[in-house]
C-alpha cells in the first residue's frame, strides 16, 4: 500500500441561497436618530428577556411555548414585532446548539490526540502516510505539562456534555469577545462611556423577516421603491408616529447601489424582503441590510464547465496564486497573484478579500474562462495545538486563511457573472505541484513559487488529468524499452496507447520522413500485456525473387 489516502472527485460547487444588500441611511434628522433609538432599546430589551425564556425552556420547547412567548410579546410590540422576536431567538438557539456540538467535537480530537501522544515513550517519532500517527512528546517536562492539560480538557468536555444533555447553553446578546473587552478597556483603546455606548446599540433589536404578498414585501420595516424607509412602532411608542397605523415615515430616502434594480423588481412585486438596521458607534452612521432568498441555481455538468479551460488557484494566507491551464491541462502564460492583507478589523479583511476575488474574476473574463478551481479547504479542526504541538507558526498561518470567507465571497460574486467554481481536494497539491511543475516552468525571466506550482496542480486534478507531468522519452535508444509512458494521457482517452500522428518532414538528421511509421503501434510490437501476445501469428509470405 501507498500509504496515501484517497482523493476525492472534483464537483461544481452550488450558487448562494440568498442575497444580502447594504447601505447607508443618509441626511437622518435629530428627531429620527431618536426614533431609531428608541426603538431598537426598548425592542432589544424585549428581545433579551425572549431569549432568556427560549433558552429556560431548553429541550422542553414546542409550538405551544412558542405561541405563549408570542402572546406575552404582542401587547406591549405589536403581532409583528413579537413574531420577529420569538424568530431570532430562536435561531439564536439554535445557533448555540450548532456551535455546542462543535465544541464538544474538538474537544474530543484534542483529548485522544494527547491521550495518543501521552501513551508514546518521550521523543518516539511519528508515522507519516494515510494516518499521519503523531509521535511521543519530546521532553518529560512536556509530557507532564500535557497530562495536566488532559485532565483540563477531560473536565471540559465532561461539562459541556452534561450541558448538551440538558439542552443548555451559553448566549451573549451582543457578544461574548465585547462583553469581555469590559475588563480590558485600556487594551482596546476604548473608555467606559465608549464601550457602553458600543455594548448598548450592539444589543438593539431592529429586524424583521419579508412577508411574501404584503405590500413592498415586509409591513414591519418597509421601504417602498422609491426609497421611503418606514417602521411600525411598537404600542409603548406609538406617540411617536408621523404617519397613520403608527407608522413613522423618516425624512431622507434609502437607495441602493448595489444590485438595486433587482431589489427594485421585488419590492414592486410584493416579494418578501428582510431588513436589519444598525447602527455603527465607531463613524456614527446607521445602515439598513436588505436581504432575500433566491432560487438555487443549475450546476452545469463538469465537462461543459471546462470546455474553455481553467483557471485554478491555490489558496494562501497573504495572497491568492493564481494560473491559467487549457484544456489538455498544460499553463497558459504567466502565473498571477493577487494580494490582501487580512490585518486590522472585519470589515477591512472582507474588503480585501472583495477586492483579490474581483481582480480574479475580471481576470477570468478577460480569458473567456468559464471555471475557476479551487481547493475544498477546511481547517476547523486542523489548526488545534493538541495536532501540531509547538508549530505555532503553523497554527497562526492555517488560523488567518480566509477559506470560509473566501469560499462564500467567490460562490456569491460567480453567481451573477456565469463563472462555475469547482471545488478539488486539496490532498498533495502542494507537494506533487512543487516535485513536478517548479521546476520546468521555472525560467530565466520568470521564478515559479511553490504556490504557483500548486495551482498548476489544482487546475489538473479539476480537469481528471494527473498532476504529475508528461514524462520524457525513456533513455537508452528513445524507445520503450525502459518502460511505457503511461502518463501521457488519461485512461479513457480512446487511441492512448495507439501510434501518434504523423508529422511530414524529417524529424531527425538521420531518419526520412515516412520512416518509422509504426513505431507507436503497441500491437505491432512484441510488449509484455500487450494484445499482440495473444493474437494468433501469422507467417507473411516470402517476396518471389526475380
């Protein structure tokens, strides 16, 4: 056995489920930032004190419970606002339970891995190949110090099932890493009035989900096509209503940049859109997300995507290496890089992430590439330092890999361009791109990268063919006598092992063209397993001398 495990088939990814659209609410009035306020504190304290009844409830929760929590919430909100309410707390719920079971899943991987490296003698080596068996702990001091963490994480997970088991869990409105950036305001470069403030508009509730067939799409928080951003009031504010049916109108008009002739059509229509409006402390702005479902769309088979070749790209954690392959699986020009930087807030390393993806995209277009490849990758549980022990260089690097982000972004932006994604496992790419492709496509003028070189690799697993290159003629007289090159063509190419086609001319000083006309027709030569073994032989009758 090889050692090696298996890789799996390429697939074309499926497009996004939905769309979410984002912009700024401009020109608010005094009066209209208090509305806002105001609703989005007394709703968010709704809402907390729904969420702390959902989670009471735990695996004790039905329709009914869900019905009551309504009922209690529609007096003092309204029939919509409590629907929202009751909603999201309970996808909140769920949530938690989702990220519960993730836990506890890495919890267990951590405990066996050190409980396998504890049973190891000290400094024992690790086994590489398909099970890549970690081995002994390098010194006795280690050793000691990672039974201790055995037993920490042992009671860890002891707790944590016990919760899973009673259907408890830990939720925070408005986050758990900012309610713990209150003990470490000056690490944060924050002041009290400031967190607060930051705490305060993170924990307002000001959503609601579309109403398929109400007007403009949603009754809670509407915006009509023209723009007009409105809300229902709640009944304990209901004075502040400018408009009939305790409806506040705002002054300034919402547009929206981006796809908002799509979201025009569907406002018109009377299709379901959802709003979130937040405010943003850091540049005093309020926005409103628009968002809806869209019908999935058909993946064309793998073949069709790949009529045009493709560009395949390998992923890495400063910078995306990207290289064109037509349709044989051979590099097309030069490699390509785009660049990001994924220091600094959320919002900056998704923008960098936006700006290296369309960079790829209008790259592709200009090719006439209808398909990207690019690795499936998923490190949600290979960056644990029970795995890679003392390589915190290495955890840090697969930790600040965008692959989630990235992977959603690609998916959503492709959607509206044509452009098909598919997905390969990224098993060896690096290695087998950098053994067979660095160093051929390496010239005087242009110096290939091992990432360039795993691209290469990429694009030819997403095509079927082998990663590794056509092999040179066999030595002694350029026959086959040191062996057949299998790798010249997949095995479900017809005519793989029959003669290559003629080339007028003479192909060399010595040989006449027409010379040597057989000389690729394996049946016409006496190979072992060849068909020509196992055909009955005749004797060709001799020429008649004159």
């Amino acid at each position: 056995m090889s050692g090696l495990r298996e890789v799996a088939e390429p697939f074309v990814t499926s497009g996004p489920a939905g769309v979410a659209i984002r912009t700024r609410i401009k020109h608010l009035t005094a009066q209209d930032e208090k509305v806002l306020a105001l609703v989005g504190a007394h709703l968010g304290s709704l809402a907390s004190r729904d969420l702390k009844t959902r989670c009471a409830d735990s695996l004790k929760h039905s329709a009914d419970r869900w019905a009551a929590r309504k009922r209690e919430l529609t007096p003092v909100s309204s029939a919509r606002w409590a629907g929202a309410i009751t909603k999201a707390s309970h996808d909140q719920w769920a949530l938690a339970r989702r990220c519960q079971l993730a836990h506890i899943q890495s919890l267990e991987a951590g405990v066996a891995m050190i409980a396998h490296r504890l049973a190891q003698p000290v400094g024992a080596k690790g086994s590489k190949g398909s099970k890549n068996a970690a081995g002994g702990y390098r010194s006795r001091q280690e050793w000691f110090v990672k039974a201790r963490r055995l037993h920490v994480l042992q009671d860890r997970l002891e707790r944590e099932r016990a919760d899973r088991e009673a259907g408890t869990v830990h939720v925070v409105r408005g986050g758990k890493r900012l309610a713990r950036t209150r003990h470490h305001l000056d690490a944060a470069g924050l002041t009290e009035a400031q967190w607060r403030e930051q705490w305060e508009a993170e924990r307002w509730f000001l959503q609601a989900d579309g109403e398929y067939g109400k007007r403009y799409g949603n009754e809670t928080i509407r915006i009509t096509s023209d723009g007009w951003l409105s809300i229902k009031l709640p009944a304990a504010l209901k004075d502040l209503a400018n408009a009939p049916h305790s409806r506040y109108i705002f002054t300034a008009p919402v547009r929206f940049a981006h796809r908002g002739i799509e979201w025009a059509d569907r406002v018109e229509a009377n299709r379901a859109v959802a709003y979130r409006i937040h405010y943003e402390t850091g540049r005093n702005r309020w926005y409103v997300t628009a968002s809806w479902q869209i019908p999935p769309r058909v993946t064309i088979p793998l073949e069709a995507a790949l009529t045009q070749g493709v560009i395949a790209v390998d992923t890495n954690a400063d910078h995306l290496a990207a290289w064109r392959l037509d349709v044989h699986g051979n590099p097309i020009g030069n490699p390509r890089r785009f660049f990001y930087d994924l220091s600094g807030t959320a919002d900056h390393r998704d923008a960098q992430v936006r700006h290296a993806l369309t960079r790829l995209l209008h790259w592709a277009k200009d090719c006439g590439v209808a398909a990207i490849a690019i690795e499936d990758l998923d490190f949600a549980a290979e960056k644990t330092r029970e795995k890679h022990g003392r390589r915190k260089r290495f955890r840090q690097l697969i930790s600040g890999m965008p692959t989630s982000r990235l992977r959603a972004r690609l998916s959503s932006m492709t959607d509206a361009t044509g452009i098909t994604i598919i997905a390969v496992d990224p098993a060896y790419t690096s290695k087998w791109g950098a053994q067979h492709w660095q160093k051929p496509l390496t010239t005087k003028t242009r110096k290939t990268t091992r990432h360039d070189a795993a691209a290469v690799a990429i694009g030819r697993r997403a095509q079927g063919h082998p990663i590794r290159r056509r092999t040179a003629p066999p030595p002694h007289d350029q026959s086959d006598h040191a062996g057949h090159r299998t790798a010249q063509a997949r095995p479900d190419i017809p005519g793989r092992e029959g003669p290559r086609p003629r080339i007028p001319g003479p192909r060399t000083r010595s040989v006449r063209a027409g010379c040597e006309a057989n000389t690729g027709n394996q049946n016409a030569q006496h190979r072992s397993g060849r068909s020509a073994e196992h055909e009955p032989w005749y004797q060709d009758s001799l020429p008649l001398s004159p």
